[in-house]
C-alpha cells in the first residue's frame, strides 16, 4: 500500500499519442522526465511538498517540452540524459478550479545513475520498484508510472 498524496490535480487520463500531436491539446503544460535504471525508477524527494516524485517542472522561454524534461531532469536529480521518448500525455485537473492541463511525459532506460547535484527543491533522490515502502508520493506521479 502506498501513502498518497494529491496536491491540487487529479489525474484523468493518459493519452498516448505521436510527439508530434502534442499541440493538438491545450493548455500543454510542462514536462515530465521518467528515467528507468534496472527495473526501478528515479524519484526524487521534494523538500517543499515532503513526498516523493518524478522529475518535472514547466517550461522556460521557447524550449521545446523535450528540452523541458531533460533540463528539469539535469536540474532536479543531476541526471544527464541527453534524448528522451515521448510516451504520451498526462491530462489532469486542478482540484479547486477545475481546469484541465495536459503534461508531456518522457522517458529513457539508462545503465548506469549519475551522482545526485544538490539543489533548492530535491534533497536527495532513489531507485523505486514501485512495491518498497518509500514514504509518501504523489498520487498523479504514481498514476504516470502505471502507463510508462
């Protein structure tokens, strides 16, 4: 059993689509990284939310939402990955306004994890196998991991 927590979205649905439909949905919002090591996957723990996540964040100026998941991985975790596959949409709505938003999702196997970098909004990151008892998640980054 996992201890979830919902910070303001819900999840609807996960849309899987060509890249290259991704504008065809509005508002796109910003991206996801998902990264792969050995059959478990690369949290990061969130000093400001206290739970653990998936890399992600939104864009900034005219990056493509592929650059957006591979900065906000490098930033967030430390990770240089330097191409990602698009999986698809997230589409989830803001629990108090109602609005819809669709997050590109992203993601890439790696064979070895780089050295975490230390920063203003993770304070230290891990491999999970989706079963071990990690403390709490957000409950749409659980949902993701279903569909990736």
């Amino acid at each position: 059993m996992h201890r979830l927590k919902n910070n303001g979205f819900e999840f609807l649905e996960f849309i899987h689509i060509a890249e290259k439909e991704i504008f065809n949905y509005h508002p796109i919002a910003g991206s996801f990284a998902i990264v792969e090591h050995n059959g478990r996957y690369l949290m990061g723990y969130n000093i400001w939310r206290k739970q653990w996540e998936l890399p992600a964040g939104s864009r900034e100026g005219q990056e493509t939402p592929k650059e957006c998941a591979i900065r906000e991985l490098y930033e967030e975790t430390g990770q240089a990955v330097p191409d990602m596959e698009f999986k698809g949409l997230l589409k989830s709505r803001n629990t108090v306004s109602g609005e819809v938003k669709y997050n590109p999702v992203y993601f890439r196997k790696v064979n070895e994890i780089q050295p975490f970098k230390h920063n203003k909004e993770i304070s230290e990151i891990r491999l999970w196998d989706l079963k071990e008892d990690i403390g709490i998640i957000d409950s749409v980054d659980i949902k993701i991991l279903n569909f990736v």
